[in-house]
C-alpha cells in the first residue's frame, strides 16, 4: 500500500514482536513495534540491508520518504550528493545500471539512442523534479511526422522515469499520466503487387546504402534490423546463404538462409568483410529509417518497413510454400517444427528455402516487367 499519516495513525500494534508494513516505494516502510513505536525503515541491496530512518511522527513520513531516496541514490547508485540528480547524471545511471545489464545489447543501445537523440538536448542540465510533463510532450510532439519514432521514444522515456522513480531518484514520473503519441499500426498490412513493385522501383532508383537495404529486405524477408547489421563475413558466395549470429537476431538464434540471383548481383558490388552498410561518418549499422523511408515512399497507403516481411511471407504462401519453410526462411521461434520437435529435427530445409527464394525472385522479376 502507500502509506499516509492516517494510514499509519490506524496501523495496528501487533500482540507481540514487530511488524513491518511496507509502502509501495520498493524497500520502504514503517515498522510497528509491541510497545506502539512507529520507526521508518528501509531494505536496501541484494545483501537486504536494513537501515532505521527514525522514529515516527518526531521525522514526518514525508522526510522519511526524502531520506530513503536520498540514502538509496547515494548508496545505490553512486551519487555522492543528495539533492535530485540532472537528467544526463540519471540517464547515465539508467544505461549502466538498467539497459546494459538487463536488456539485450540491442535492446539497450536503441534505448540509449532514442533518449540521448530525443530527449538529452532538451533536458540535460534539468534536475528530475524539475522536468514538467509539458516538457516531454513538447519533445513527443516534435515526433509525429514519424509515428513509429514517437512511440518507441515514448515507450524508452517511460521505461526512464519509472526506473528513477522506483530508484528513489525522483518522487514521481512526469510521464505518469501521458497516454502514448500514437497508436501501434496495423499489423495486418501487406503490400499489393502493384505498391511492391513502386517500393522496389523506388529503393532500386535510389541505389545508395538505404536503397540497397530496401531491395534486401523485400528479396530475403528478414528483419530491418539484421539486415541493417550484415557483415561482410556472414555471407557465402559459394553457397549463396547468409547467416546472422545469435546476438543480432530478435529470438537469439544463429539464423541461416540462402538467396537467389538478383540478391547475388546486388551482393557482389559490395564489401567482402565488416559491416556492409555502416551509418554515414560512423562504425555503427544504418540507422537512417525515417530518411529512407521517405526517399522509397512512392504514393501509397502508409506501410512500414517490416510490412516488407510480412509481404514477403504472404507471397511465399500464395506461391504454395509449405508453411514450415517459410517459418525457416523468417526464422520464427514458433511455427510448424517448434519445441522438442525442433531439438530432434537436424534437418535444414536448406534446398527447399532455395526453391521458395527462386520462387519468389520470379516472381518479383515478373511484377516489375509489369507497366
């Protein structure tokens, strides 16, 4: 519960011992003694420190609250001050102490990203209880000519503040109340013969880094993401397949596919090792989404860029390959051969993901011979 001075006023005295009540602050409460004493404690760490606040109502639960914070800042994460620390000391904190260590390396560098990009210039140098909601919505609004970036920008700064608050770091989230900038988009959509042959026409046009990201994600059926990532080394020209390591894989599995003649060709004009399409000026994959996506939008119903994977599964099916070989090809973590059968099936599918990718680059040929 979260406790109050009347709440705590008609706490019972228990008939013998001590009993502690906790507050919906994580590791704060009041303890109640045989006697009557009310004493504000706290529960810190993974050894479960206990530390005494004071006694009740000679310190208010409001300073006890101030102190846990305080002493859970300062012991905790490492702040040797005890005022509220500024936005860029606590969004330091959180990549460190959060994303890096409980979230997939992926994960955590896209949530870093989306704050340091979005939210750090506006907010470096205010302290946490100073950031008033208007502030964040401000930075959300600024977003929605890209839906997609407002939400998962939301969604990171929510995921922020709830850990400061959970921390002790800051009372409570100025992002609370918001309700997201947007909502999610239709996850049904794929793209007619006629608006993949636009897309396709248009990212061809393009010719740089980002078109060539494009025509692979429509050729393969794979993730932004992984694409995105493709290094030198995990592609086989002798064999013709591609394999991405488990750490760039949403589901964590080495993923391994082969691809046809037009991938070939676009393949071949590119490098041999390290990343094939590094971010402009940097080491780091494309991230240049919003950019490209305008540059191969032809005049269409909004799609997104994994509308191309869906397309690419769809027209797998109306091509009449057999639903566990497209599952293969997109390397689903459930499907047709899942579970213990998955353990036991040592059997790739390799020649049968070759004919449903020749398949479909016949197909797609044939789609934009079409005027």
């Amino acid at each position: 519960m979260t406790l109050s001075d009347l709440s705590i006023r008609a706490l019972p005295v228990p008939e013998r011992g001590q009993k502690i009540h906790w507050d919906s602050m994580p590791g704060f409460g009041i303890r109640i003694s045989q006697g009557g004493a009310r004493t504000f404690v706290l529960v810190h760490g993974e050894k479960r420190q206990f530390i005494t606040i004071g006694r009740y109502p000679i310190i208010t639960l409001a300073q006890a609250r101030t102190r846990a914070r305080e002493i859970l800042a300062k012991k905790t994460l490492g702040i040797d001050r005890l005022e509220c620390p500024q936005f860029e000391e606590a969004l330091n904190l959180f990549i460190a102490k959060h994303c890096e260590v409980k979230n997939r390396p992926r994960t955590a560098a896209e949530t870093a990203r989306l704050l340091r990009k979005h939210f750090l210039p506006t907010l470096r140098r205010l302290r946490l209880d100073e950031i008033p909601t208007r502030r964040i919505a401000a930075i959300l609004d600024e977003l929605l000519d890209t839906p997609s970036t407002a939400r998962h920008a939301f969604v990171a700064a929510r995921t922020f503040f709830r850990w400061c608050v959970r921390r002790g770091l800051v009372s409570a989230s100025p992002i609370a109340l918001m309700e997201p900038p947007t909502e999610p988009g239709n996850r049904d959509r794929v793209l007619t013969d006629h608006e993949l042959r636009s897309v396709y026409q248009s990212a061809l046009a393009h010719g740089c880094t980002g078109g060539k990201i494009a025509q692979l994600l429509i050729l393969t059926g794979q993730r932004r993401g992984e694409i995105a990532s493709l290094r030198g080394e995990w592609v086989d020209p002798d064999r013709r397949t591609i394999t991405l390591p488990a750490e760039v894989t949403k589901n964590g599995r080495t993923h391994s596919f082969p691809y046809g003649d037009i991938a070939s060709d676009l393949l071949s004009d590119l490098p041999k090792e390290g990343l094939l399409f590094p971010a402009r000026g940097s080491k780091n994959p494309y991230n240049g989404w919003s950019t490209l996506k305008k540059s191969v939008n032809p005049d269409i119903a909004a799609w997104t860029f994994h509308d191309l994977r869906r397309t690419f599964a769809t027209n797998l099916a109306s091509l009449e390959i057999p639903p566990h070989v497209i599952e293969r090809l997109l390397n689903h973590a459930t499907g047709q051969i899942s579970g213990v059968a998955r353990i036991y099936n040592r059997f790739n599918y390799l020649e049968e993901m070759r004919e449903a990718v020749a398949r479909w680059e016949q197909h797609l040929a044939a789609l934009l011979e079409r005027e």
